[in-house]
C-alpha cells in the first residue's frame, strides 16, 4: 500500500513538474511551485526526487520510449519485413505524440542543463540498437539486400523522427488521418529499396 501511495506521489510530482515546465520553461519554474502545483510540500519533492534535475531525468525515463519499444522487439515481430517496420514505426509515433510536451521539455533545454542532452540520447541509442540487431537478423535471414544494418537503422530512425517532429510542431500536412497514410506510404517505400 505504501509502494502504490509513494507512486502516486511521484507521478502526481512528475505531470506537474511537466506541465509546469512546458509552460514556463525548466529555469523557469522552482520546486516549490512544482511541489505546489502537486498538492505538495517542497519537502516531499526533495524526498522523492533530490533534485530539479533529477526530476527531469525520472521524467525523461517514465515517458520516453526506450522500454515500450524493447517489448515490441523482445515479442511482437513476425520477421516480415514490411509488416515489423509499420508496427515499429506506429508505436513509435503513438509514444512520441503522446509524449510530445515532454519531448518538446527536452528539446527546448536540453543543452542548458549540464548533461541532460547524453542523458536523454539513451532512448534513441537504445531504439537505434534494436533496429541494428533487426536489420542485421533480416539480412542474415536474406529478407533484405546486403546492408550495413547500422547505417540502415539510422535512417530508417531519422526518418521517423523527421516525421513525429513535424507532427509535434503542428505542421498542418499531418492531421490524425494523413499522417497514418503517410507512415503506411514511408514503410512501403522503405521496404521496397530493402526488399531483394
């Protein structure tokens, strides 16, 4: 009971830590208003957390994609190539819109606060890593051309983060509707030059 209080507090801490952030920016706000915002003391925020920064890590690592997308990975692959990359590609845009105020938090500031840059990158690294290990299995299994799997996952990463980041900017090309389109016609295009 205690574990799921102690979670309860810190989730409450880390959403208005975000929204709060989102708005006036990560110097911008102080704990005390962060703690405030929560229904907090000052106090509990140090007890959970240590720090502003660390706060921002924990946020950074309960709404960034890294563990999501090692699940689809470790279980959900059916090593077709066309159908693996759509599933890859939609969940990862389904975590990142939903994580989108966050995602803009890290963009915003990542290179003001000392280390926070390295310390988010670890979620796209991971995802790179998955996609490297895919791609090599796929053209060890000859369901791909010859390829550098790493330079493959590269591009096939940038590709949807071009993507989710246009999306998160309000680009008016990607309304709910077209973008699933336009995910479906980057997959299929992708898989065509990979295809033997």
């Amino acid at each position: 009971m205690a574990s799921n209080r102690k979670q309860d507090t810190t989730e409450k801490i880390i959403t208005a830590a975000i929204d709060l952030f989102s708005k006036n920016g990560y110097n911008g706000v102080t704990t005390e208003e962060i703690a405030k915002e929560a229904g907090f003391s000052e106090k509990t925020l140090f007890r959970h957390f240590q720090s502003k920064q660390n706060l921002l890590e924990q946020a950074i690592d309960r709404y960034h994609y890294a563990e999501e997308m090692r699940a689809i990975f470790d279980s959900k692959l059916t090593w077709n190539l066309k159908e693996d990359l759509l599933l890859i590609s939609q969940n990862y845009h389904r975590i990142m819109h939903r994580n989108r105020k966050m995602l803009r938090i890290i963009m915003k500031i990542g290179e003001n606060v000392p280390g926070l840059h390295q310390y988010s990158h670890r979620h796209p690294q991971a995802l790179k890593e998955f996609l490297t290990n895919y791609f090599a299995e796929m053209r060890n299994r000859k369901k791909t051309v010859p390829i550098d799997a790493e330079e493959i996952a590269i591009t096939f990463l940038y590709m949807n983060f071009g993507l989710a980041h246009g999306r998160m900017n309000g680009d008016p090309a990607f309304t709910d509707e077209r973008f699933a389109k336009l995910i479906e016609e980057s997959i299929a295009l992708f898989t065509r030059g990979l295809t033997p």
